[in-house]
C-alpha cells in the first residue's frame, strides 16, 4: 500500500514511510526463518525427517529429470534417454568450427613480429598472482613464481619457438576446448512437466 502511495505521489516523505514499514517487515521475516531453523535443528533427534526435508526444499538444483518431448514425438522414459535428447539437440545447435591450426594461421603469423625476452617472461612470471588456482595446464602460479629464475629461460625458447615456427607447442595431449557457433535449431526437446 505504501509502495503505490510512493509511486503516485514519489516524495522523500512517502519514500522514508515505505523504506521502514519495508526494513520492518524483512527483519521480521529473516528472524521468522532463523526460529523456524532453531526449532528444526533442536527437534532434529525427535523429528529427523523434518530437517531432512527442509534441506532438500532449500536446494537449488533438484535430482528429478523431467520427460522431454522427442523429435519424433515420443516422450523419454529414461534418464539415459533424456540426456540423449539433449545431447542430440545441442548437437543441432552447434556447429564444430575447423582446427585452428589450419593452413590459414600459418600465413597470417608469418607477418607477426615479436619479441620476447627472458627479461619480460620474468617480469610476468613474478607479477603472477599466487593466491590463485592453477589454470588448465595444472601448473600452479605459486610454483611459477618461485622458479621464475629457472623456468625464465626456457619458457622463452619455447615461445619463441612457437612464434617463429606459427604452431602451438602440444605436450602429449589435444587440446580441449573447441569454438562453436550458434546456428538456428531445427526442432528442440519440449518439457512436458512429467517427472519420473
């Protein structure tokens, strides 16, 4: 009430009067919830079926997988199948771009001049936040700056090795993200609010 009042008539007056009642009635709900918790965790020995389905109410993601309409308008049965469904329908909606290591970025870093130093690597490798986790090649950065003095020297060959040569040195394994463009789908999967 006292929010339509503000929107008709916005005064700071009318604002300040819907703030409190507003500040008023979230502070009675928040300690409504933290007695409602008390009380289930006190009560959890006599009652443990309670508090158990408190917590599964409260999560965000449910175990349930929902029924998904199929293409040819059968409804999955199974887990397996709908996963399948949806594997079949991202599939329809992404497109597998070619290997960036395609003849094309050969000719294109031919023209790149670049330098790079053992001075510089060092710089970076000392700036590296430590606190940080490591990244895809598991290398954590609290391990790269403490050996900057060791690793600086190679670390550069390489680059510069990369950059002379125009390929990305691999180290036993594929790489493992790919780009994909978005392409308009054909059909997609429609939930129909069945759970199994």
């Amino acid at each position: 009430m006292l929010w339509v009042k503000y929107k008709k008539f916005a005064s700071v007056r009318n604002y300040k009067a819907y703030r409190a009642v507003r500040n008023r009635v979230t502070k009675l709900i928040r300690n409504d919830k933290v007695t409602y918790q008390r009380k289930l965790a006190v009560g959890f020995r006599s009652n443990p079926r309670r508090f158990y389905g408190y917590i599964r109410r409260t999560q965000t993601v449910k175990d349930k997988v929902m029924c998904l309409k199929k293409a040819n308008g059968d409804h999955t049965v199974t887990d397996q199948e709908t996963a399948d469904a949806l594997c079949n329908y991202f599939n329809e909606v992404f497109v597998k771009e070619r290997s960036w290591n395609d003849d094309i970025t050969k000719h294109h870093t031919q023209d790149v001049s670049i330098e790079i130093t053992e001075a510089k690597v060092k710089k970076l490798l000392f700036a590296l936040k430590t606190d940080k986790s490591p990244g895809p090649d598991g290398i954590h950065p609290l391990f790269l700056h403490n050996t900057a003095e060791e690793v600086a020297n190679p670390l550069t060959q390489i680059f510069n090795k990369s950059i002379s040569e125009g390929e990305l040195p691999m180290t036993g394994s594929k790489p493992t993200s790919h780009r994909f463009t978005r392409r308009a789908p054909e059909t997609r999967p429609v939930t129909t609010g069945l759970y199994h």
